[in-house]
C-alpha cells in the first residue's frame, strides 16, 4: 500500500512505476468525473507499454474509480458551504 499525490497523473505514474517493477497495484482515482486527467497516461504511457518495449515489458495495473453521477464537481463545495 502506498499513498500517493492528490493529482491524478501523480496516482496513475506511480502505480504503472509500480507495476513495472512486478507488483499488482491497484490505482484508486477518486471519482469517475476525474478519470479525464488520466486519459492521456492511460492512453500514451500505459497501454502502449508492451509496444513499445517490443514486449519485454509489462505493467498490470487495475485502476479503480466509483461514483457515477459527477459528484467530484461537488466535492470540495461540501466542505466549504455547509451541506
């Protein structure tokens, strides 16, 4: 278990770092609303991965979110107004 930065990117670079280095880590993005700042990583870092290393490389990595009905644009608004 490790804790990493509140940035998405931050979340995503360990756990692929991780993962390279032969552990199962599990990324946890909050909520789903956020998974948009991950997208570019996913997309160019992680699953190109195995292409690029010509397969000698790997990086099993589960990244995990919750929350299907936007609630990440609330999510400090909670804490600040009261409700």
């Amino acid at each position: 278990m490790s804790d990493a930065g509140i940035r998405e990117a931050t979340i995503l670079g360990q756990g692929i770092g991780m993962a390279m280095r032969g552990l199962r880590p599990i990324a946890e993005i909050q909520y789903l609303d956020y998974i948009m700042y991950a997208l570019q990583i996913m997309s160019d870092d992680l699953a190109t991965l195995l292409y690029r290393t010509k397969g000698r490389q790997k990086a099993p990595l589960i990244i995990r979110t919750r929350g299907h009905r936007l609630e990440g644009i609330r999510h400090s608004v909670h804490k600040w107004v009261g409700f």
